[in-house]
C-alpha cells in the first residue's frame, strides 16, 4: 500500500504551480484505469466518491487523489456538517483532496477545517442552466468578470483550486497566472495549471456527445466491439455445448470411487 508519505501532498502540488510544471489529471472510474495511471506517471487523479475505496487508493498508488463529494439531487449530502463528515471519511481511506461544488458557505465550512478544496468555475455542469446549458462560459467581458469574480471568492474562503472548465484560453491565462489556487483546466486552452481529461475520452469510448476539448489517443471502442461479438460467440458455443451435453466434460466434474459409489447405492437401496 503506497502510504500519504510516498505521495504528493497539497504543498507539493503547489510547488509544481510555482514552478510552471504542467500537471496531468485523469477522471478514472475503475481499478484498472487508476493503476494504469499510476503506472504511468499521471500527477492527479479525480475519482467520484462512489468509485472510491481503499481498493482504488491502492491501485491509484502514487497519483495525488481528488475526491469528488456528491451534490445535487444524484448525492445525499445537503449540509456542511454533511460534507465535512464525507470528507472525513474519504479522508480516512486516503482521499488528498475533495471537489466540491456545493454553495460558498458549504466550502469555506470545509476549508475552515483544512480540508483542501477544489471547486468549480466557468461551465459548472451541475448548475449550468444559470449560464445557459452546455457551452462555454467567458466569452463576453462580462461573463468573463463573472468567472473572474467566482476566483476571488473562492480564494477568499481558502480552496485549494478549481476545476477551470470550458473558457476561453486568454481567460484562462490571465486567471491562472493572477491567483494562488491551482487552476484544473478542462477546455481552458494550454495555460490552466492542469490539464484535465476524463479517460474514457483518452481511450476513445466515449458514450454519447464528446467534448470539443477531448483528444483521444486510443479507439478503446473498436476494442470493446470486438470483445462484444467474442462475448457472445463464446455464449452461443457454451448454449450448444449444455444442448449436445458437450459439457461439461470429465475433466470439469467430481470424481468418486467404485467402491463408494456401490456403498453408497447399498445404503439407500438403489
């Protein structure tokens, strides 16, 4: 098990900020997907609450870990006391630190007591109906100040970061480079502090609308197309088999011997 000790903690992902280095992030959802990154270097991972587990933390290895807190109708938090005690929790199973998308008073109440916070600015998609459905926030130099103002709240009450999402580059540079939070960006262009993809848009398995800033290194879908048509090969092949009593063969039953077959035919006088 990879301890808090042999991992990055929220002052060194600082420290990766203050020096420029970029910082990769992945949205992984399984075992698999959090050991590749690991394997392969990955600085952040964002895993939902209900994927997390000591079983993840483990396989996440060395990936400094976001956990995201449910909100809205899909969660089953609604006070700060509800948050604070999830993030305990996630804490516990080794959780580095928690997105949060919930109101300001419920973040600061978490930030308040050091828990480190990652909200959510620009195209928020839990809340997105304000900003008007999915499409990109910023464009205007009013809606631009808006997320502008978002930051300096945020800052304010002491989160750690923000999801930066769907905003334009300049924006993007010119907020990055004017606040101490670390800056994840999604579709934010190349100055964000992070770059943040989800990985089934990496492995190209995407299902339904993929995102304009989504790059995709792997066709992971063809992949999964073929394992579907073996799947079900393989089913119809064992369906004949049950049919044509084809199995299961000696080599897939119980043996007994003759002699306690025939005892046993004795006792209950077959």
């Amino acid at each position: 098990m990879v301890t808090k000790n042999n991992r990055p903690t929220v002052a060194d992902i600082r420290a990766m900020k203050a020096r420029g280095q970029k910082i990769s992030m992945l949205y992984v959802t399984s075992l698999e997907e959090a050991a590749a990154a690991n394997a392969a270097g990955v600085d952040m991972l964002s895993i939902e609450g209900r994927f997390f587990s000591p079983e993840m933390r483990d396989a996440a290895g060395r990936c400094f870990v976001q956990v995201g807190l449910p909100y809205g109708p899909a969660g089953d938090l609604v006070s700060a006391e509800d948050y604070l005690k999830a993030a305990y929790h996630f804490t516990r199973m080794g959780g580095d630190c928690f997105y949060c998308a919930a109101s300001l008073d419920i973040q600061k109440t978490l930030c308040d007591n050091a828990v480190p916070i990652i909200a959510h600015v620009g195209l928020i998609p839990s809340q997105c109906t304000w900003t008007g459905g999915f499409k990109a926030v910023g464009r205007t130099a009013e809606s631009a100040r808006w997320v502008w103002d978002h930051v300096k709240r945020l800052e304010a009450i002491g989160c750690f970061g923000a999801e930066l999402e769907v905003v334009p580059d300049r924006i993007a540079e010119l907020i990055t480079r004017n606040t101490p939070m670390i800056m994840l960006g999604m579709g934010a262009g190349p100055h964000a502090d992070a770059q943040y993809l989800f990985s089934e848009d990496l492995l190209g398995h995407t299902a339904g609308h993929k995102p304009r800033h989504a790059k995709t290194y792997r066709n992971f879908a063809a992949e999964f197309e073929r394992l579907q048509r073996e799947r079900i090969a393989a089913y119809r092949e064992f369906i004949a088999d049950v049919r044509t009593g084809a199995y299961p063969e000696p080599q897939h039953v119980v043996p007994i011997a003759d002699g306690e077959l025939a005892a046993f035919k004795a006792a209950v006088d077959l």
